[in-house]
C-alpha cells in the first residue's frame, strides 16, 4: 500500500501584479512545513510538482529543511495537470462585462465603493460567486481554459503520478487548492461541479490532504491537515 500526500502551496502574493509569488508568510509556511515533516520522519521515494513559480517554490522551501539536516528529498517531476485552474485569469477577462450586467456583483461593487473598508471580502466574494459560475459552465470566456478542460487535465495528472507510484511508497505531491480539491473529487467521484470548486476556499496555505494508493484503488485517508501552523500563521490563498 502506498501513501500519497498532497501538499497545498505557501500562502501566494494576492493583489499583486504578479499573484504566483510566494509572500513572505507563505515561504515561512512551507520552511515550518518541512521542519513538521522532518520532526514526524517523514521520507519520501518520489516527489511530483506542479509547473507554477508558488508550487516550485514551496517544495523548494521544504527540501531546503531537509538539506540543512543532511536529508535528501527526490529530484522532483514536474506535472503539468497538477498547475491549479485559470480561474483567477478569466475572472479579469471577464469582469468588466460582468459588473454592468450580474445583479450580485453589482451589488458587491456598490458596496466596495460606499465603503473601501469592504474591498477584500468583496473581492473574495465575487470571486466565490464567479468560480462557482465558470465551474456549472454558466460563464465562459474565449481563449481561455474551461473549467472542464481543468478537470480533465488534473485527472491526466493524477493518472501519471498513480502509475509512477509503486506499491509500498510515499509520495509527496507539491500542487494547488483548486487542483486538490479536483483530485479529492476524483477519489470520491463527486460530481457537482460547483460543490468541488467550492471546496478549494477550504484548503489552507501549505495543508496536506493524504490518499492510501493499492491495487489501482484510491482512497481518501485525510483532508486539509494543518498540524505544523498555529493560528496566526494559517492563511487561506
């Protein structure tokens, strides 16, 4: 029996110009991380991650806890399908339109401009709103990825980490809240789309999710663990 644990990324750089930065919180997240897995003894045979700068840079976190205790991890494998959705991409396409036209946004905007206090909870209310849309296929943009391509590229990536994963090993697998919440739904053939991408607002910066991996069976062991942050340090994007 194999044992495969999906790693959320540190906390990235919202509101940034460029959001697929680790904050500075966010690297200290993924260095406590590995200093927790170290403490637990917990060695990996094979390490996946997926292609964005936040998820490199969290396994990169992490390995550099093991070197400085003279501990080796796997050279990783880059994944494409393990990348998270473009969610965030196509609500800035699509925003403009949508804020003249979708009653609840704005109200949402009305809001932020009677009072910019309101600013970020409206933002991630509207983004809320908006994923949950894109998700049912209620909102498309062209050129840019469906969230049903997404689906089918996570399984796809799913699919090559479960056959590179032999029997009796430990995996760890560096990706997204949007991504491990898609592959939790796989393992649990959840299939309203609106509940797995609600999921994603759930999962916490730099939390692991584990599965149990035998004889082509894949089963959910836990979800969204966070044993290494105390309260101040836990973060949702």
């Amino acid at each position: 029996m194999s044992k495969l644990y999906f790693f959320r990324h540190g906390q990235a750089s919202l509101g940034a110009e460029n959001y697929d930065v680790l904050s500075d919180k966010g690297v200290r997240q993924a260095q406590i991380l590995g200093e927790y897995l170290l403490k637990e003894n917990i060695s990996f045979d094979k390490i996946f991650v997926g292609p964005l700068d936040r998820q490199i840079d969290t396994f990169k976190a992490v390995e550099e806890q093991y070197r400085k205790n003279e501990k080796n991890l796997p050279t990783p494998i880059i994944i494409k399908g393990l990348k998270e959705h473009n969610g965030i991409e196509t609500m800035k396409i699509a925003l403009p339109d949508l804020i003249k036209t979708d009653p609840y946004l704005i109200t949402l905007e009305k809001s932020t401009k009677r009072d910019p206090k309101n600013a970020m909870r409206n933002a991630m209310l509207g983004f809320q709103y908006f994923l949950s849309e894109w998700a049912e296929g209620n909102i498309t943009v062209e050129g840019m990825p469906t969230w049903k391509e997404f689906r089918a590229d996570v399984k796809e990536g799913l699919d090559q980490v479960l056959k590179a994963t032999a029997k009796g090993e430990t995996v760890g697998i560096f990706s997204s809240g949007g991504t491990i919440s898609a592959i939790t739904a796989e393992c649990l053939g959840l299939t309203t789309e609106k509940a797995v991408a609600e999921l994603n607002f759930s999962i916490r910066n730099t939390s692991f999710s584990s599965f149990l991996y035998t004889n082509k069976k894949f089963n959910l062991l836990s979800f969204n663990e966070l044993p290494h942050l105390k309260k101040d340090m836990i973060t949702f994007v």
